[in-house]
C-alpha cells in the first residue's frame, strides 16, 4: 500500500508522464511514503507506484533477469510467493498463473516481448483498482481521486453509486461513487494489446460453491490442521510485527495457533479516552499469558484538537468510503505503526466462518433527505441480504470488499495490514462447513482448546470459555445482552431516551464496558463545535441531497440531548466532506489533505 496508477495511451509520453506524476501525487499521504514509475513508450505504458517504506511493494518495478518484464505491485503475496515470483511463474505458466497467488494484491505486468501488458488484482477484489476507459486511452489507480485529479470531467457523481452509498455507506459490484469511474472485479486479467483488451477472470466462486460439505468431525479437524498451517505465514515478516488483539475469539484463535513470544512481537488494543473496555481486559490476559508486551493505544485530547484534518484525511484518503466517524481509524493505527509497521488482525473472521453481517440499510431518517432523493430511495430496492447468496460468497466476494474495504484502506495508510482469515485455503475451506457448524463457533473453541490450554481458560468477550462448554452457553447469553446495551447507550440511543443519557451513562459499572468509540456524546461535547461549523457550512446547506428544514435544526437537536442523529451526522458530514475535497476541482489533490 498505498497503491499503483497510471494509463495505456497513444497520447504523447511528455502528456503520460505528467499525468502519472499528478495522479500519483495525490496518492502520497505520508512522509513514509517513497514512490516511482516506470514506462513502456513503444506499447504505451506509462506507470507508477506509491508504497509505505520497508513495505514489500516498497522495491518496485521487479524486473525480468533481461529487463523486458516489468512488475508494478501493490499489497502482498503469501508465502510461498512474494513479489518477485510473479515474472518467473508468468515465464514458465503464462497467464495462466493468477489462480496460484494466494493474499491481497494489485498489480501491471508489462510485457516486451509479448507486446502485451496485464492488469489484475486478487480474487476478491480487496486491493482495489479503479479504471476509466476513453479514446484517449484506459486510466488506473488504487485510489478513485488519483483518475479524478487528471480527469476532472469524472469529478461528479455516479447517479447509481450514489443511491447505493445513501442506502448502505457503500457502493457495490462494480460501482463507485464517482461518475466514468469502475471498480476492477476481483479476479481480473485484463490483457491489453495495442487498440485490444481482454477482460478475463482467472477465478470463479462457483469453484468454490460446488464443493461438498463434510462431516462435522472432518471439519472440525481439517480446520484445525488448516488454520494451523497457514497461520504461520501471516507472521513471516522481515519487519516487527504487532498483533491487534481484542477480546474476540478469531484473535485468540491466532495467538493459540502461533508463539508470538517466538516471533519477537508486540500486542496492543485500541482504547476510548479512559476505562478499560472488556476488549482491553481480556487482551491483555491473553497477552501475559503469551509472554509478549501489550499497550492500550488511546484517543487523547490531540484527536479531538486534530478532528476536522483527521475526518478531512479519512474521507479523502478512502475515496469518500470510510465517514468522518471513521476518523479514528488513521489516528489509531498511526500509534500502532510507532510499535511495529505490520498490523496482524483477526478481521474478517467472523463473515467467513460464522456468518457474521454488518451489511445493512444505514437507518438514517427518511426526513433527512430532499424529497426527490426521498423518492429515488425508495423506488431502488436494496442488495438481496445473505439468504439469497451462498453466505460465504457474500461475505468474501460482496461485503467485505465492499462494505468493510474502507476500514482496511484507512489502516492501510498508516501500516501493513495482514489477516489470516482471507488466506485462500481457509476461505476455500469455509464452503465445506456443514450445515450444523454454519454459524457455530464450535470448530475455533477446539482449536483453541487443543492448541493452547493457557488460552482456553479465558473467556471471550462473547462470554464463550474454550476451556468449559457450560459455561459458556450460560455466559454467551448475559455477553450477547450486555453487548448490544452498550451498543445502544453508545451509538443507537433511541430518541425518547435521549434526555436521559447522563443517567444511562452510569450503567457501565453494572454491564461493563465493550465499545470505546463514543461520537454520539463527542458530538455533544467534545465535537460540538466542529459539528455547528460543518453543518452550518453554505456548501453543505446547497446540497441538493438534504432537506433544508430538517438539516437546519440537526445539529442543536443532537448537541442539546432532544434527538439522536449521529448517523445523519456521519452521512451529511461525509458527503459534504466528498464534495469539498474530491469533487471540486481546485480541492483535488490539496496540500491540505492530499499530502504530508
């Protein structure tokens, strides 16, 4: 990470070259950062790259023994293959290779002697590429604002993209928020010849799905002889690695398959201002027992001092994906980058294994919206959910890449980020579930149980104890219900409870604490300001998405306790926030957000 960028083009090189340049300026975030390009004039390539320094794209172009292949490359490769296998699997496999690539990953292979030039990415599609396709030639980049700063003709919205954002905060398929502009399907090879393009796809899920499913006990054990073996991998690493622990069962499933003591690693856990969230507690046991350091990594009074840059920063640097109330995400992991550059997660565990959805309406009032917006929502019917889809296929191949690829690409700005729960042999593996385990955490409370004893007598912040099977499905109840209490006091705060949150505060001595993420009362206290001056903006009030009435008493009916509307908050702020800063011409590419 960051990223690749640049275009296949007849036009002059002198023309391509400073294209390049502009859009790959616009991609470099950070004073980590170290950049290059590289071209191809006789076939019209013109490229360059953006990594994070000491990253494994950080050494680009890789080039054949004979200098007539060319590899740009953006995220990383699991072992057995990194970077510089890629041109020798192509001289001996062809094309043909993709399908043995296993991580998350983007890439250019350029040709000479085949006169050809490959374009691809993952077979999720989680290391993403934007295009633009116009006679004057295809545009490319990681980041949508990269095609935006060259071509500001692309600089409104996507009609589709934009219902799709306003109903879910996301886009889907091959959609973005941006008009002329589409996303890469994951999977792709696209081979480009001159005046040719061959939009293949080296993977089909459909592979996947047609596999049959095995016995509960052969599951069982070929998941725990899976996980085992790959989760080895994820630590292999010629940088310090940091493990982003929380009280979750997908954390301790790693940290009982591998001896991070071994691996000279540190933990952390990220933290709200003061107290210790459950999160916290039980990360830093499972830490001691494994011997290595843990650190709670907090928001401080910096965060709200920096707020408007950070919201600023997280919008635009995740292409309008991740909202201001996601702003946390880059002051965060830039702490977790002062311990170690690689961030090893559990994310994603639980859409793969078990089932679990975020992917929902957004639930913001329909009074919100100006009533032609209104309207349009309304005649638009959202994504079928996971019942109409193989489950795992919608996590993998939908909401993942989807709905939580921003979460990713902020923490991507900032570290290294790696998750086992991607790997291609485990998620080929979660087809093959039995019915009977579908959305059971039965299989990960074995491995647990059976690799790492000092693990399995700690319980999970879902109250599940490896360790005791009664206990857990006692405890699991009590968790589930304090669980979504704290969500409700913290976040989802009915209205006509509202003018009674000073009371409802205390109730975290009595349930315990689970979410440290607080901008429903930042937005009262702390954001206050911030949140009057945004919306109360003339730019925000001319939008033609928001109805003028309802906008103009939002802020004091949030800030004075009357109403809860920290979702309106984060989608008007958000979109006001896209507008500002990737859709207006003289904002893109700003030295206010754009650079370091």
């Amino acid at each position: 990470m960051p990223g690749i960028a640049g275009l296949i083009s007849s036009q002059p090189p002198d023309v391509c070259r400073r294209l390049v340049q502009q859009m790959l300026g616009t991609m470099h975030h950070e004073k980590f950062y170290v950049a290059g390009s590289h071209e191809v004039p006789e076939l019209g390539v013109f490229a360059g790259w953006v990594a994070i320094e000491g990253s494994a794209s950080a050494s680009q172009p890789v080039l054949s023994p004979r200098g007539d292949i060319a590899l740009l490359f953006a995220g990383e490769l699991v072992a057995p293959h990194d970077a510089r296998s890629v041109i020798p699997l192509y001289e001996r496999q062809g094309e043909h290779f993709f399908g043995d690539l296993n991580g998350l990953f983007s890439g250019l292979l350029v040709d000479r002697r085949q006169q050809r030039t490959i374009l691809f990415n993952d077979r999720y599609g989680m290391e993403r590429i934007y295009y633009h396709e116009s006679p004057a030639g295809t545009f490319f980049a990681s980041e949508a604002k990269a095609l935006l700063s060259v071509l500001p003709e692309l600089q409104a919205y996507d009609h589709e993209g934009l219902v799709q954002f306003l109903q879910s905060g996301c886009t889907w398929g091959s959609s973005t928020l941006f008009r002329g502009i589409k996303r890469l399907p994951g999977a792709s090879r696209w081979v480009l010849t001159p005046g040719t393009c061959q939009k293949q796809q080296y993977f089909d899920p459909a592979t996947w799905e047609a596999q049959l499913p095995l016995s509960s006990k052969a599951f069982t054990d070929e998941f725990d002889n899976t996980f085992t073996r790959i989760v080895s991998r994820y630590f292999d690493s010629g940088a310090p690695i940091g493990i982003s622990l929380t009280g979750g069962l997908d954390t301790r499933l790693i940290m009982a398959c591998e001896s991070p003591a071994s691996q000279c690693a540190v933990s952390y856990t990220f933290a709200g201002v003061e107290g210790e969230t459950l999160d916290v507690r039980l990360a830093a046991r499972v830490a001691s027992a494994q011997q290595i350091p843990h650190h709670a990594l907090r928001i401080a009074d910096d965060f709200f001092g920096n707020f408007a840059s950070l919201a600023d920063r997280t919008v635009y640097i995740t292409d309008g994906g991740l909202g201001v109330c996601g702003a946390h995400e880059i002051y965060l992991n830039r702490h977790a980058r002062s311990l170690a550059p690689v961030r090893l997660t559990g994310n994603f565990g639980g859409e793969i294994l078990r089932g679990v959805t975020t992917f929902k309406p957004l639930g913001v009032s329909a009074d919100l919206f100006h009533p032609d917006v209104r309207r349009e929502l309304l005649d638009k019917r959202f994504l079928p959910t996971v019942e109409a889809i193989h489950p795992v296929s919608f996590a993998a191949f939908k909401e993942i890449p989807w709905h939580l690829f921003s979460l990713a690409r902020a923490a991507q700005s900032q570290i290294t980020l790696r998750t086992p729960y991607l790997d291609n042999e485990l998620v080929g593996l979660a087809f093959r579930v039995p019915d009977t385990l579908r959305k059971s955490p039965a299989p990960a409370l074995h491995v647990v149980r059976s690799r790492d004893p000092r693990l399995a007598v700690i319980p999970t912040d879902q109250g599940l104890l490896p360790a005791a099977r009664w206990y857990s499905s006692l405890a699991r109840l009590w968790y589930r219900t304090s669980f979504k209490l704290d969500y409700r006091r913290k976040e989802g705060l009915p209205h006509w409870l509202s003018p009674f949150d000073r009371l409802i505060s205390g109730f975290d001595r009595v349930l315990g604490s689970h979410r440290f993420l607080l901008y429903r009362t930042w937005f009262r206290g702390e954001l206050a300001g911030y949140l009057r001056e945004r919306l109360t903006d003339p730019q925000t009030l001319r939008s033609h998405l928001w109805d003028r009435d309802f906008l103009s008493k939002l802020a004091e009916h949030h800030i004075t306790g009357r109403r809860n509307y920290l979702r309106e908050i984060n989608l008007v702020l958000t979109c006001a926030a896209i507008d500002r800063l990737l859709l207006c011409s003289t904002a893109v590419g700003g030295p206010t957000v754009g650079t370091r």
